[in-house]
C-alpha cells in the first residue's frame, strides 16, 4: 500500500512541477514587451567572437 501512495505523490508532484516551469516560461514569452526578454524588432545574435 505505502508504494501505491509512493507512486500516487511522485505523480502528483512532478505534474506540479511541470505544469509550473510550463506556466512559467509561456508567461515569460508572451509578458508584454518591457517584461519579455526577447526583442523581435531587434535580435541579437552572437554566435562568438572573431
């Protein structure tokens, strides 16, 4: 019975703990311009140095 409820708790908590990191990084995406740490207009792009 303890595995049952082992295995039931792991679920649960790795499903909370997808469904933050997903919830998270949507917002960062789609946050309004001053909060997005993407810049369509002006991307940046630095593959190194020459």
């Amino acid at each position: 019975m303890g595995t049952i409820l082992t295995t039931i708790g792991a679920l649960v908590l790795g499903g909370v703990v997808a469904a933050a990191t997903i919830v998270g990084v949507v917002s960062s995406q789609t946050a309004a311009p001053d909060k997005s740490p993407t810049n369509v207009n002006a991307p940046v792009i630095e593959y190194g140095s020459n």
